[in-house]
C-alpha cells in the first residue's frame, strides 16, 4: 500500500536511542572535550586533581554556559542576539550600583531586579526584529552599540569595587557544595530549565518550529510573533543573570565587562551542534560547547600553544562545526534524489 | 455520521458568494463564489491565475476578504489569521507541503495542540501513539518519530492530511495535491478522501487535471479572471464544456504578432533532459519566430528555459545555436553565443532594483565599456541611452531608480538591458506578468518589432490568449515533457488546455 521514499525503521526503540546517541552532535563534542581535559590533566595534573583545578574547571564555564543558554533559545527560532554582552555589563553595572546605594537589599531582591532589567532590554530587542521586519542580526547589532553606550554613559570612568559588595555576594564567587561550585549550580539549574522547556512545553516546541520553516509557521498558525519576543526576553533575561553572575565572579565591574562575549556565545551554540538556520539543536550542545571554548582557552597554554594559536583554533572548531553540518545535509540530500530518481 | 450526510437541501459547509480581493491595484478576485456540501467533494476549477488560490487562502485566513459573504456551517465568519481558520475546523493542504522539516512527523501533525500530562508536559507516548493511529487509518507505514525531512511529496501531503484529521476538520481544502504524484500515490490520496467524504466532511479540490476531477469529485465550480463562472454537477458535464467555461475569453484586445518572414533554424535543443524535472526536449525556434511555450505552473517549462540559458544544469542532451554547440551550465558562454533570458521574476533576477536604469540596462555590456578597468556613469548613460529611448523607457532621466517605475517600464529596462547584447534568441519567461493592461499591449509590440528584425524569441507564458495571440507556433509542456507542437492555425484554447493537462505516456488513473 506505501509508497515510502524511506523505508521505515525496524529497529527498537532502545536500539534507536543508542544509535541517535552515537550520531548526536552532543557525544561528538562531549568526546573532544573529555579528549582535552585528559590530555592537559595528563600534561599538567592539576588541572583535574587539584582543588583549585577542579573548581576553575566548572566555574569558569559558567557564565558563557549561562549566554550560550540563552543564545541558542534565539538561534533556534532563526534569529541571533548579539546583544547580550551589552546587556551583560549593563546588568553588571546595575547590580553594583544597587548593592553600594542600596547595601540593606537583599541578594535574591537583586537577582530579581537584574533579570527583570535584562528582561526588558530583551524585550526591546524582541519587539524590534518581531515588528520590524528587520533581521535579527543587524538590529540586535545596532542594540549592541546602544546598550554599550548607554552604560558608558551612565558609569563614565566609575567602576565597581570589591569593597563596594557585600561579603556574603561575593562568597556566592567562590563558594562550592560539595565541592561544585554554586555559580556552577546556577547556570546548571538554567541549563535544567531551559532544556526541559524547550523539550516538554509546547511553547518549547513551537521555537523549534518557527525556526523550521517560518512561513510554514504562519500558515499553520502559530504564534510566531509571541515565540520571538519570548525567546528575546529570555536571552536578555539571562544575560541579566550571566551580568549579576559576573559581578560575584569577579568582584569589579569596568566599562568593558562583557565585551565580545556574545560571538562567544554564539560560537558555543555553534560547536554545539544548534543549526544556524534555526530549527534545530540543543541547549545541552550549546553548554557543552560552552565548557569546550572556556577549556579550551585555559588548556592550550598548559599545552604550550600560544595566544595567536588559541583564537585560531577556536576558530577552527567553528568552522569544522559548520563543515560538518554542511557536509552531511549535502550527503543526505543526495541520497533522499537519489532515492526518488530510482 | 448520517445526519451530517449529504442532502442538497441542509446547510452547506461552506458558502462564499460575491467575495472581493485586491492586492493594491491587481483585481485577483472580483466576484469569486463557492458552495460546499457536507459529505461531497467539490472540484474548483480554472486558469492559472482565475484566483483560486486567492479564495482557497481568504477560507484558510491568510488572506482577509475586501467585500462579500463568507459562512462557514452556516454562520458568518471573518478569519483574522490562519488560528482562527484551524479552530473554527478548516484545514488547507498547500500545493507546497507546509511541514517542518527538522522535527518529527509527529510534532508536524501536533505542533501546538500536543496531548498534555499533569503540569502542561507534552505526553510523547500518547502523541506517538496517536500518529500511529492515524498513520494505520490512513493505510500508511510511516515511521512516527522519523523526521519529517526528506519525505516525498506523497507522504508529506499524507502527514497533512493525517494533521487535518486530527484537527477533525469540518472542511478539508486541496490545492493541487496530485501535482507531485505518481499513479499510485493518487490512487492512495483518493481513497484516504473518500474515506473523509464518507464520514460527512466537506472537500474542496482543486486540479488541473480533469480525468481525476471527474473520477473523484461530486460537483465542480469553474473561475475566471477572478469571476465566478458557474457550478455543475460532475455527472451532467463534460470536459470540453469545462474548457470552454473555463477558457471563454476573446484574444481580441492583445496586440497580434505582425507576420514577419521566418529564417534559419537559430536555437536547436536536442533530447534535453534533467531527472525528476524535465525529460527529452527538444525544440527549434527560426530566426524571426515567436515560439510560446504553454503549460501550467509547474510544468518545467521556466527549468526547461533556465537550462537552455545555462543558469541550471541538464543530465543529457545538447543546445545549439546557429549550429554551434553552446557549453551546458555556463550562461556567460550562452551570452557570448547570443541567447539572452528575461527572467520570470524580474525585481529579483532581472535588475538591480535599487541601481539606475542606465546602471540596469548596461551591467550586462559593462566590460565592453569599461576602459582600463574603470567603468563611469557616463559611460553607462551613453550606452544605455539609445536602447533606452528605442523602447520607449518612460522615465524622465536614465538615472532614476529601477525601483520607482511600473512593471511594464521596468520589464522594458530588462529587455533593454538584453537589447544592448545584441542577441540572437530572447528568451523571455511571461512576459507580462503584473504588468496592466495598457503597458502589455506595448510590451507585446515590442517582442513582435522584435521578431520582425530577425531576432528568434522562445516565450513563456501562462497567460493563453498572450501565447495565442504571439506565437506562431505552440509548444505545450505537461510534467516535464513536451506533449503538443501547435502551428498558429491549430492552436486553440481548448487544444492547448488539452495537451496541458494529459500526459499520454503516463499510466491511467484509477476509476
């Protein structure tokens, strides 16, 4: 009775899973990144085995595994935010001028002001590509500019002190459970949360399928403009996150916190297997490919490669990351024509 | 299910009567009526362009009605968007699936109305499970978690189907859907139809190709340029009286092609083939010969052309021109040998819409121009100047902006831009599409000037009485192939639609 181009599959679900496993971008880059943290441990062992080693290697990823969350929810719906670095050092500033004028606030009250206003400035970007009809790239290009010189602007040559926090936001920096470091908890628990969304809410779905194909979404009447905003929103608000994050990681805010993180983050997203083109990719690739950028740059000196080399092959990552995808969607299409001109 | 069941005299699924649609100046739809019965497929039927599309989309919410009367089970309705169409029970399948190609078979049937768990989680168990249901009801083995990229047409207008269904949608619209099929795949869609006829829902199809409207449809309604036109029972009408209401329209008011003597065999395409496009085409056009190719939208014709050009690959075959073989796959070679190819979409491939007319007309000559390298404006104003005036370019001075002038002027600016290679063979693809009346008639006096100097022209058009009325010969492609030659004098409405819509080579459909 079928006529079916492709056969469907008998294998069993378990079989299915383990062989999607095997293909998923995720392992690929898990691998490579095990692959380094071993080979530097095995040059230099405290890179693993020491206190200190163990704690930079989950705390320094934190703060891009935060960004690159939240770019990948943008870049799922075809568009890209490369505002959020701005929106990093805006926040950043924020929280600092909220804890020295206002020392009796209490630490969540913070968070919650930080992720409102990079919430907000989200949404600025939101309504702009959702009612504008301009693409994503130039006009959160444009509120990069903005944002930065709204922060210029407003600090001038102030900056923010370790003095000026207070002691118990400062430990948050510094502070392990059980040896993880709670910066490390926080992106982590984004990470559940974003990730559970974006695989179980239909909202969650309906990103995945704006960035499909979005005329199709439109035809099939979806929200769209809704999803974006949305996904606007909760990379600003993330980035609010990531500026506060930043202040209790560093202690000290200057006028260039945060700048050129957001190609970071997008970069991150890339490695990690999230299509370009939206539609497809998870914010579990984008994380690992987060841990993978951030070791990367810490393991290569201890592997004795200099500074020039390290952009460069951060650099090299991404464009094997694109290759590879480009590469097998070429393959796969020639077997799908050749199917059908058989 | 019997209640619902059809009888002439309950209240029809769907009514639109006297339902108005313009788009800026272009009129698509002046008076479009249609009426659907619960429990029956109704075909819809016409031209290309006639405006089907335009009221298939008014009933799906894309687009929204200037003017008329438009129930849905008998109330009036007034869809804003798609969603509102979808939840008051219309499902459309598109001539184009509209799937996404990077989730699941699944999520395309479900997307936003995922059977939920305790606390708004998206139950994937029951989902696929539901799907497999629905897959088994339609009699198809599709694998429910497989991704929906790199389905055949077939399939992806079953997983419609199967999201129509889920929808229980009171009223199920097909554009076109067999465009893509093979005889089997057909047969299998009929039935599914059948099947959704039988349990009381109202069907709109809408095909070209009358042997399926008359196996498979209840009642038909016939459009043209935008009008209604009238509603038959299938059992009490005919094909050629379908033709003939579909066609009824004088050739009269077009410019006629003036008799010009007709020279050497100047393009000659031998056993032309691409696989899945188009298949053994092979063709002259003479020197001083307009040669129309008809067909539907669709039927190869623009990749036919393309190809010739060199813009497209071909698998086998050969082009010639004045007898010397032009290079496959190289439409700079094709310039040089002197085809020159006006394209169908001319904002996007034939002009630098923002550039100035003299920039336009002389890109295509530039290096020609350019002296050591350096090409000025002057140089362009020069060149382009003559071309310009011959054809009589209404814009006050070559260097306002391609963008500001009407379609026809800008089709002109095209022309011009081809002119000024001195070409041997035009190869124009609907030429007068979105241009108004008036600047037609000039666009068509110009091709056959054009033709009188000697120049072979190969043109392609949707337009009937623009083919009639130009070509002095007609060649008709269907699905790929080319399945009519028509001297001037055979070349009638109804023969042209005939060969458009009958692939003779190809199975018979099933009863």
């Amino acid at each position: 009775m079928s006529d079916l181009l492709v056969e469907p599959s008998s294998t069993s679900h378990a079989q299915r899973v383990i062989g999607g496993l095997l293909r998923s971008r995720e392992i690929a880059v898990l691998s490579v990144l095990v692959a380094l943290i071993l080979v530097t441990t095995f040059k230099s062992h405290g890179f693993l085995f020491s206190s200190t080693g163990w704690r930079d290697l989950l705390l320094t990823p934190s703060l891009l595994l935060i960004l690159a969350v939240g770019q990948t929810v943008v870049i799922i719906t075809r568009n890209v935010d490369l505002s959020v670095g701005s929106i990093l050092g805006l926040t950043a500033y924020l929280t600092g001028k909220l804890f020295s004028d206002h020392p009796n606030l209490p630490i969540v009250a913070v968070f919650v002001i930080g992720m409102l206003f990079g919430a907000a400035l989200g949404l600025v970007n939101g309504v702009l590509v959702a009612w504008g009809k301009v693409p994503a790239l130039v006009i959160t290009l444009g509120t990069l500019y903005i944002y930065r010189g709204a922060f210029l602007t407003w600090a001038g040559s102030d900056r923010i002190n370790a003095s000026d926090l207070p002691k118990d936001f400062l430990k948050l920096g510094t502070q392990q459970v059980l040896t993880i470091p709670v910066l490390t908890i926080i992106a982590a628990t984004v990470l559940v949360v974003v990730g559970y969304v974006l695989y179980t809410a239909r909202s969650g779905r309906e990103l995945y399928a704006i960035g499909s194909d979005p005329d199709a979404a439109d035809l099939y009447g979806l929200p769209v403009t809704r999803r974006v905003l949305l996904a606007f929103v909760t990379s600003g608000a993330l980035a609010g996150l990531a500026g506060i994050v930043y202040v209790a990681r560093y202690g000290t805010v200057s006028s260039g916190a945060g700048s050129g993180i957001e190609l970071q983050a997008v970069g991150a997203a890339v490695i990690g297997g999230v299509a370009i083109f939206g539609g497809s990719g998870t914010v579990w690739g984008a994380a690992i490919g987060a841990f993978l950028l951030v070791t990367i740059n810490r393991a290569l000196p201890i592997l004795g490669i200099s500074d020039f080399w390290q952009q460069a092959v951060v650099g090299a990552l991404i464009l094997a990351a694109v290759v590879l995808d480009r590469v097998l969607t070429l393959r796969q299409e020639r077997q799908l024509v050749e199917a059908r001109d058989r | 299910m019997n209640e619902t069941y059809q009888s002439t005299t309950s209240t029809p699924v769907l009514e639109l009567e006297d339902v108005q649609k313009s788009f800026g100046a272009v009129r698509a739809l002046r008076s479009g009526a249609l009426r659907v019965q619960a429990g029956s497929i109704h075909a819809l039927v016409g031209e290309n362009g006639a405006g089907k599309s335009t009221l298939v989309k008014i009933v799906a919410g894309v687009h929204r009605r200037d003017a008329g009367v438009f129930r849905f089970k008998g109330e009036d309705v007034d869809f804003g968007s798609t969603a509102d169409s979808k939840a008051a029970g219309i499902a459309v399948i598109y001539q184009e699936p509209t799937l996404f190609p990077d989730l699941s078979v699944t999520e395309n049937i479900f997307m936003g109305r995922q059977p939920l768990r305790s606390g708004r989680r998206i139950d994937r168990g029951a989902m696929y499970a539901e799907a497999k249901s629905l897959f088994d009801r339609l009699g198809v083995d599709l694998d429910p978690r497989r991704l929906a990229r790199g389905l055949s047409i077939a399939d992806q207008q079953i997983i419609e189907i199967a999201k129509a269904i889920s929808l229980d949608a009171g009223l199920l619209i097909m554009d076109e859907p067999t465009a893509a099929l093979s005889g089997v795949e057909v047969e299998r869609l009929f039935q599914v139809a059948r099947g959704l006829r039988d349990e009381g829902r109202g069907l709109v199809f809408i095909s070209h190709r009358f042997d399926e409207v008359f196996a498979l449809c209840d009642t038909v309604t016939v459009m043209r340029d935008g009008d209604y036109v009238g509603t038959d029972v299938i059992a009490e009408t005919t094909v050629d009286a379908l033709v003939s209401k579909m066609v009824g329209r004088e050739v009269g008011d077009l410019f006629p092609k003036v008799e010009a003597p007709i020279g050497d065999v100047v393009l000659q395409v031998e056993g032309l083939d691409r696989a899945g496009i188009f298949h053994d085409v092979s063709f002259e056009v003479r020197a001083g010969e307009i040669v129309g190719l008809a067909g539907l939208v669709g039927a190869g014709r623009s990749e036919i052309a393309r190809a010739v050009f060199g813009v497209d690959s071909y698998d086998a075959g050969a082009v010639r021109l004045s007898g010397k073989p032009v290079k496959k796959h190289d439409p700079r070679a094709a310039v040089r040998a002197g085809i020159a190819f006006v394209p169908e979409d001319r904002r996007k491939q034939g002009l630098v819409i923002q550039e100035s007319v003299a920039r336009n007309v002389a890109t295509v000559i530039r290096r020609g121009l350019a002296s050591a390298g350096v090409l000025t404006g002057r140089a362009e104003t020069r060149a382009s100047g003559p071309w310009a005036a011959k054809l009589h370019v209404k814009t006050s001075a070559l260097d306002m902006a391609a963008t500001t002038m009407s379609g026809g002027n800008q089709q002109k600016v095209v022309i011009a831009k081809w002119l000024a290679t001195e070409p041997r063979l035009l190869i124009i693809d609907e030429p007068t599409r979105g241009i108004d009346v008036g600047t037609k008639a000039e666009v068509h006096r110009l091709l056959s000037d054009l033709a009188g100097q000697g120049m072979a022209i190969l043109m392609i058009s949707s337009e009937l009485p623009e083919v009639l009325g130009m070509a002095d010969r007609v060649l008709v492609v269907c699905e790929g192939r080319i399945t009519a030659e028509l001297s001037r004098d055979e070349a009638t409405p109804e023969r042209v639609m005939h060969a458009a819509t009958h692939r003779d080579d190809k199975e018979a459909l099933p009863a």
